[in-house]
C-alpha cells in the first residue's frame, strides 16, 4: 500500500493510495471528532455513499451536497454550507469529509478552513484529476467572474484516501480530463511517467489497474514532494502550474462551461510548449513528443470562436501574475521546467494563436 507523507509547517499527514482507502476513513479521525459533515454531490453520493456509510461504522453524520460544476464553484455555496453547519450545530470540534472531484474538494477544503476559523477536513477525491492533482497539498478555494482560484486559502487536510476503484464509474469525459493533469507531471518531474503515457495509451484508458496505480501513486509521489518543500508556492510548488496559466485564461474567458478543468489544462499545455519551443528554451524533439501525447489523449471541446487578444488579457489577471508580470511555467526538457517572467507579449500572442488554431 503506497503511502506519501506531506510534511509541511501546518501539518503533516499522509496520502493513501490503495483500492479500497475509503474503508480506511475511521483510522484518520481525530481522537475527540465531534460532528462530522460530508460535502459532496448527489451523483457521487448515489454511486459511493455506502463506502463511506460503512467506513464509519455507524457514526453519525450529515451530508451537504454541492450541486456541482465549475461554474458553481463559488463563494456563495461555501457560505451556504455554513450556515447548514451552524444550524445543525457544527463546533470547533466538527469535521469535514470532502468526497468527490476537485471541485468538491476545493470547496469542501476552504469550508474546513474558514468555519469557526478552521476546523478539520479529510478528503477523498473521487475523479482522477482530485486524485493526482486537487485533493492534496491544501490549496482550497474557488472562482471569481474575473478569473480562476481567485480566493481561497491553504488548509493542509489530515489525510487524503485515495481509492482508484471509484474511477470504474467515472464518465470517459472525466477520467480524460484527469490524465492531463498526470501528463503534466510527467513533463515538470518525471520523463519515466511521461513515457508510460506515451507508450501505454491503450492500457490506460482500459484502466488496467497496474497502471492506473502507477501513474496515480507517480502523481501523488511527484505532488507530495514538492508541497512538502514549497507549501505555500513561493518557489518550486509554481512548477505544478504547468498549462495553468493559459487554461485558466481559457476556463474563465468561456464563463467556466465549455471545458472541465483539466482540458483546459490540456490546451495550456500545448501553449506552453509553444511558447518554451519558441523561445528556444525546448529542444525540437521535446516539443513533438509533448504535442504528440496531448493529441493522444484528445481531443477537447473545440476553441472556435475564442479570441486570442481576449485570452491574452486574461493572463492579466492570474493569480500568480505579479505587479503586471505574467510568471510562465515553461519545459526545457521532458522532465524539467522553469519559471519565467520576463517573456515578449508577442511571443505569448504567437503561442497562443498556434495552440487555438490546432483545437479549432
């Protein structure tokens, strides 16, 4: 049973991956748990709900549901939550169990840290893409009209379960959006996984389950190393926004409804690697091989219509950009990337309308 620890100044805690984790949950309760609250969503509940039903053996608990999608990921469904929690009596002692996909965690997380000033949270991703990405290292948030994450705060969990046998129902749509998310940290951390990617397509989308454990345990592996050196990105932890930047101009600029997250990441990507490629910082070969394994795992939906000089301005108001200074994560080799801040407007415009013109 692979278990990652993420040590950080505000707590330290361990990451399952096992098939089967949900069944662990009880293990990972605090010693004087007093109300426990589940966030989550009616369709994860009706597949899945009795895992954690039966974990908790018989404990009493309350569930929220979230009525899902990106478009709701915002600050007044958190404040919504609550407001349930306070009238059913939720206190500093209550716990919060985050079941779901990044969405959910996200919320679920950022609840946990602002009720009563912070209160526990476990969280049990259910989608891939929570599973190798969201879910661990304590980012927690949501959206605002102007753009992606735009509030939120870090609130380490006390454990993450991640159990790979509820990806058997996860929509196709679903777990394709995830490996992009695992395609990503082949590119920033590890040429192996990024090769198994590239040469074990048809077995991963077979979720064989060797497989699927491995380039989830290789994800959370590469994730929990780098939060526990970098837990609040002020350094290496940037290198995890890898096709962030773009995808998140992209996602906010089609009012969060057109793509999932991590096709939006997907096109990021592709911008990325133009944009290293074309600066000179990414050999040749390199960049074939990234765009090749995007067009692998494609397509997305369609960008007709999207206007390069509108993605471009959103840039603008990313997160990590910095007194007016956009901070691009760019690859340099299959394996490595660095951050830059200092790349020509034009250079950007390029990059974005080749990328757009490719997943038109």
């Amino acid at each position: 049973m692979p278990r990652f620890p993420v040590a950080t100044p505000q707590r330290n805690y361990t990451a399952v991956v096992e098939r089967g984790a949900i069944s662990r949950l009880a293990e990972f309760l605090p010693a004087k748990c007093g109300r426990i609250f589940v966030v989550t969503e009616s369709a994860v509940w009706d597949l899945h709900g009795d895992r954690v039903r039966s974990a908790l053996n018989q404990t009493t608990f309350d569930t929220l549901f979230f009525a899902g999608g990106e478009a709701n990921k915002r600050i007044s469904h958190v404040e919504q939550f609550a407001e349930q929690m306070a009238e059913l009596g939720a206190d500093r002692t209550s716990l919060i169990i985050a079941f779901g996909g990044g969405i959910v965690t996200d919320l679920g997380g950022f609840l946990a840290a602002i009720y009563m000033r912070g209160i526990p949270v476990i969280q049990i991703p259910t989608t891939l893409l929570a599973q190798v990405d969201a879910a661990l290292g304590g980012k927690t948030g949501g959206n605002l009209v102007a753009g992606k994450n735009l509030f939120g705060s870090f609130h380490q969990p006390l454990a993450v379960l991640i159990d790979s046998d509820v990806l058997a129902t996860l929509p196709e749509r679903e777990y394709r959006a995830g490996l992009y998310e695992v395609i990503k940290h082949g590119v920033i951390a590890s040429e192996p996984l990024f090769r198994v990617m590239e040469s074990k397509r048809d077995a991963v989308f077979a979720l064989e389950p060797k497989i699927v454990e491995h380039m989830v345990a290789e994800s959370v592996r590469i994730k929990a190393e780098v939060v526990t050196a970098d837990e609040r990105e002020s350094g290496l932890r940037r290198i995890l926004n890898f096709g962030h930047t773009f995808g998140h101009a992209l996602e906010a600029e089609t009012k969060y409804s057109h793509f999932l997250h991590g096709e939006a990441v997907s096109w990021g990507i592709r911008a990325a690697t133009h944009l290293g490629a074309a600066l000179g910082m990414l050999p040749e070969q390199d960049s074939r091989d990234i765009l090749a394994v995007l067009n692998a795992y494609g397509p997305i939906p369609s960008v007709a219509g999207i206007a390069a000089e509108s993605l471009q301005a959103r840039l603008l108001k990313d997160k990590k950009t910095i007194q007016a200074r956009v901070h691009f994560v760019l690859p340099v080799r299959i394996g490595e990337v660095v951050v830059r801040a200092d790349v020509p407007e034009a250079a950007v415009r390029a990059a974005i309308d080749r990328a757009l013109a490719e997943c038109s």
